[in-house]
C-alpha cells in the first residue's frame, strides 16, 4: 500500500471554509501546503492528487477543494516536493471526462489542463499522471492530448496519461443504482427485503405506476440519485447485460436499447424487465468512456503510446456503480490472449504496463522487474486459465454498507517479499507486505 497526500484535505486544513469557496490561495496559503507537501514526501508519500472536474462534488453540492486551484498552488506544492526528494503529481484534469449534463461548465479546456501541467512538471522536475479517456463529445480529443503529451516532453516536461485499457463501466442493478430508483412508488418499496422487493415490482400495476411517474429529487445538493436516472435513460444504446462469459467489447446490436428495438419494446419498460431477470440480480454494464466507437481500438492505441501508464482500475471509490479492480486482469486475459474484434498486444508490453513502468514512475525502484537484488513481489499466473468473473454486491462495509467486488481466477501464487500470500487462488494468512514509500529520488531519475 501507498499513500498520496490528496490536495483536497491539504487546501481545506489549510484554509479553513475558503477552500471550497473557490478563493486562490494567498501568498500564506501557499507556504502552508509547500511546508505540509514536504514534510509528506519525506515520510514516505508516493506523490500528490488532485482533482480538477465539476462533476467530483460533496454531498453539499461544493466542488472539492483544488478543484479551481490557481497553477502557482500547483507549483508551489511541485516545488516543495522537489524539494523534499520528489513524488509523483496525479491529477484528474478539468474537462477529461467532458460536459456532464446538469452540470454547470467545465472551468479549463483540457489541452490548457495539459499545458498547466507541463508548466509545472519543467519548472520542478517533477513526473505528472494525469487521467485521459475518450469522451462522447468530443471522440478525438484523446489523440490530440497525446501528441500535446509528447510536445511537452519533448520540451523538457514529465507527463504520463493514465489510461485504461477498456471502456469506463458503470454498473446499474437493482440492488445498487437503476433509472427508477427515484420514482414514487419505488421510495416507498425500496427498504423491504430484497425478495419482496423483487416480487412487489414484478406486479403489473406497480411495474405501470412507476413507468408512468416522474422521479423525486434528492434534497442533497450533490447527490447522484439526481444525476444518475437520467444517465441511465441515455446510455441505453451503450449499456449491455453483463453475463458469464464476460464480454467488455460487445458489438453495439447487443446493447439493450438494441434489444428492445428488435422486439419492438419502448426501452425504458425493456429495462425495468431486464433488472428484474435472474430474480432481481442482473447486472447492466453501461460502457462509457472509451466506447464511443463500438470497440476498444482507442484504447489499443493509448496503451501503445510510449508515454502512458495503465491504471485507473477504480476498485472503491464508487462503491455502488463502479466496478474496475479487475482492469490489471483484463490487460492480460483480453489484450494478450482473447480479443478477437482486432489486434492483440504483446504480453512483454502488457506486463511491464502493469509492473515495471509504474514502478519506474512512482520511484519504487525496489521492484518492478524479476533481478536479483529486488524485492520479489511474483505473480505466477496461469494464463490459460485466467478468468474475470461477473461483479458481485456485497455488504460488508461498516454500517452494512454495500460494494461491488470482481474476483479472478487463474492466478497460481502471489508472493510479496519472497512470502506467499496467495495459493492457488486462495488467501494464505501471510501479510508480509508494509507502506510503500520511494526507494530513490524522482528529479535525479
């Protein structure tokens, strides 16, 4: 495990209720964060995160604080790392996952975002991560953002696009989130147990009620139950039944609104039937970002631009309608071995994209590659066999808070520090591993 400090709890330790008011921060602001950027780096963080999008809100309905900072915030903070031996900058830049409706605008064009960052990174040395997808508004933005990359680079910068290797999922399931989980009736049916709930809403006069109402909003500024139904409604035509054997790069004619389209059934009411299946336990899989085109060939040309890491394999942020831990998996089992909709990719390149190039870059040089003298953190994998299984909801958070989780299989052991901590699929106890911190200084690599 690795620690980032995050730009939104250093802003408001230390500026109080004007980190949220989108205030820049004063010449006092900006030692404060540099004196608490440096003593972070020097006990051991992997680097610093800030978010810069309108859509990552509190509850409240504020943007989270960062999210307006000014570039010499950033650069102050980059400096003190420098200075205290360096880290890592990761940012969500503003406009990377283009304009979500209901939304006020995007603050920053994103190849100004790429411009800022490349300021910030010659000025100080310092490696930047920053999130890239390809966006329904704008299809072909990701490739200009990867030729600005390379001409920052090229001038002296350290930029890294983050990019995955399949299509951004959002889960919607009658358990987690759904379009109707703000109409009416369904508020008054939700909270009884699950299998009444199902059989409740399989009765034609209920299934007709909440077709026919209009949702409730939520009272909390920042919400997703009001902005989630209508993303729902509108990303039928890019929403499919995710079902064993998995399938991340399904033709567009299997897409439910496809379906219902066939059967000539109004797609809301295709649906509310869909989520009822497999008594109330099917899950739809909208395939947002990176899918744009029917089919991963963006993502094949992100993972081969040799200035990009693999990652965003979100596996907890979005508990209930966001399932990608299994994205390090699927580099190997769908762009190594099973993608049959176009070329393949090396596993040489798909391997060192999960192991030593992210090593490489957040100065875990300790590691990352099979050589005497490293640390031997081993994943002996039986590539045959390896399989990513259907997510599943469970309900062990505290206070009997649900998430997602998405296991595979197919992986022999796993060794962390010589010690075997995973057999044959299996958790052996062993818990050999610690805080990882650098084990070099980035600006001298």
């Amino acid at each position: 495990m690795g620690a980032q400090l995050a730009h939104g709890a250093l802003r408001f330790y230390v500026m109080g209720e004007r980190a949220i008011t989108r205030e820049a921060a004063s010449a006092d602001d900006l030692e404060a964060m540099a004196r608490i950027a440096d003593a972070a780096v020097r006990a051991g963080a992997l680097g610093f995160s800030t978010s810069r999008i309108i859509g990552h809100k509190s509850m409240s309905g504020y943007c989270v604080p960062g999210t307006f900072a000014a570039e010499a915030e950033l650069l102050a903070i980059a400096t003190a790392m420098r200075d205290a031996g360096g880290a890592v900058l990761q940012a969500i830049p503003a406009n990377t996952i283009g304009q979500l409706e209901g939304m006020e605008p995007e603050h920053s064009e994103l190849l100004d975002e790429v411009g800022r960052l490349g300021s910030v990174s010659r000025a100080t040395g310092q490696r930047v991560v920053f999130t890239t997808v390809q966006t329904n508004d704008a299809p072909e933005l990701w490739r200009a953002v990867l030729a600005a990359t390379d001409a920052e680079n090229r001038r002296g910068a350290h930029l890294h696009p983050m990019v995955a290797p399949r299509a951004g999922t959002v889960l919607t399931t009658l358990r987690g989130y759904h379009r109707f989980m703000q109409r009416p009736t369904y508020l008054k049916l939700k909270d009884l147990p699950f299998e009444q709930l199902v059989e409740r809403l399989r009765q034609p006069d209920i299934k007709a009620a909440i077709l026919s109402e209009v949702d409730v909003p939520d009272l909390r500024p920042g919400a997703m139950e009001n902005l989630l139904p209508d993303l729902f409604e509108g990303a039928l035509p890019l929403t499919f039944e995710l079902q064993t054997p998995l399938d991340y790069e399904p033709l567009l004619d299997e897409s439910l609104s496809a379906r219902a389209e066939r059967e000539q059934r109004d797609p809301l009411e295709y649906l509310y039937d869909f989520l009822l299946q497999d008594a109330g336990n099917a899950v739809g899989v909208f395939l947002g970002a990176n899918y744009i085109d029917g089919n991963l060939d963006a993502c094949r040309s992100m993972l081969l631009d040799p200035n990009t890491v693999t990652g965003l394999s979100d596996a907890g942020a979005h508990v209930n309608f966001i399932c990608d831990m299994s994205i390090p998996t699927f580099n190997l089992t769908h762009w190594v071995r099973d993608r049959s909709r176009g070329e393949r990719l090396p596993i040489e390149l798909m391997v060192a994209k999960c192991t030593n190039v992210p090593a490489k870059l957040f100065g875990l040089h300790d590691r990352g590659t099979l050589e005497i003298g490293k640390r031997a953190d081993v994943n002996v994998v039986d590539l045959p066999s390896l399989t990513i299984h259907r997510p599943k909801l469970l309900h062990d958070l505290p206070a009997g808070g649900s998430r997602f989780i998405q296991p595979a299989t197919g992986y022999v052991a796993t060794l962390v520090r010589g010690e075997v901590t995973r057999e044959a699929d299996q958790d052996t106890g062993a818990r050999p591993g610690r805080v990882a911190r650098p084990s070099a200084v980035l600006h001298s690599v």
